[in-house]
C-alpha cells in the first residue's frame, strides 16, 4: 500500500523523484541516482541555448515581412499619387495657356481632349505615341471610363476675353491599384485624389 501512494504521489507531481519525500522516509540509492539524473537533464535542458537563433527567427521573420511588405505598399501608393499630382498639373498647365481665339480669328486652337490626353498618359497624342507604340498610363487606372476614376477640367471652354479673376481649375480621382496582398488584408480601396487651381494666362 505504501509503494502504491508513493506512486500515485510520483505521477501527481510529475517528476516524482524530484519531490520531497515524507519525514521519516528514505530514498534508496536508485531513486537518488534517478532523481539526480533528472536534475541534470532539467538544468541542462534549461541551460542549452541551442536552436535560439532559430527560435528568434521565427518569431522576427514575420514582422519584419509585414513591415517591409507595408513600405512597399506605402511607397507604391506615395508614387501613383505623385503621378496623379504631375497629371493634374500638366492638364491645368496646358489649359491655363489655351485661347481658342484672338480677335476673331482662330489662335492656337485647344482641345480639352488633348488636355485629358496630357493629364492621363502624358502624351497629347493619348495612348499612342508618334511613332505608333502604346503610352503607357501615368496612374494604373487612370482613364476614361476607369471605375472610380475621373478628371474635371474647369472652365469647359476656355474665356475669349479673360479677366483677373479668371481662373482655371482641374480635379482628378483614382482607385489606388495596391498589390492582391493589400487588397487581401484592407479590402476597401483607397481614392487618391488632387486638386490643383491657376491663373488663366492665355497665349
């Protein structure tokens, strides 16, 4: 009876020959060289920083993937808005300087298509350059007709008489066009958008 509490003691503890023993109990040497054994192997076990390094990495790797992933993104986001800026501009540039006519005859005469050409592709030809080859977008989709994307370009019509007051003013949205990660994690696209104002000037 007495081995089986002993044993019962020895499983409860889980390391049942680390365990004090009871007063007037005494350990034989088998159970002191076991117990001994175990302590060792536990201090040993708790001393061994082998595999730490593989350990770290595991936990650091994927904050720092998350992390640089989210750069990335910022970074790729910052650009495509920085185009949207120069687009804008350009556009309320060019229709800042247009006059369709001067004194009733015709001067230098504007499109507010090729104002749109320059803002979405850089180019006033639009989407295809002079030598016939494809322009590429300054904003991944940034066009006519894009969801989400839009251009307004005021006045309509450029001033025949203008004034001090006049004023030339462009707009221009776009869905951010993140990578399928982003899109994965946030979910919601994010509009990127610039509004830019000037003087008309005229030629």
């Amino acid at each position: 009876m007495e081995r089986l509490r002993r044993a019962r003691r020895a499983v409860k503890t889980g390391f049942g020959f680390l365990s004090v023993p009871p007063a007037g109990e005494v350990r034989g040497p088998l159970q002191r060289e076991v117990g001994q054994n175990m302590r060792f192997l536990l201090k040993k076990f708790i001393s061994d920083e082998r595999g730490v390094v593989w350990v770290e990495a595991l936990l650091a790797i994927p904050l720092l993937t998350i992390i640089t992933i989210g750069i990335l993104e910022f970074g790729t986001m910052m650009w495509q808005r920085e185009q949207l800026q120069n687009g804008v501009r350009d556009a309320a540039r060019y229709w800042a300087r247009c006059r369709p006519t001067d004194q009733g005859a015709s001067y230098m005469p504007c499109s507010i298509q090729t104002a749109r050409n320059i803002a979405f592709y850089g180019d006033p030809r639009g989407s295809v350059d002079a030598f016939g080859d494809p322009n590429p977008l300054r904003v991944p989709g940034w066009y006519d007709g894009a969801p989400g994307a839009t251009l307004d370009i005021l006045p309509a019509t450029p001033p025949t008489a203008p004034t001090a007051d006049s004023l030339v003013s462009v707009e221009g949205r776009v869905l951010y066009q993140g990578s399928p990660l982003y899109a994965a994690i946030l979910g919601d696209a994010v509009t990127l958008g610039y509004y830019h104002t000037t003087r008309y000037i005229g030629w």
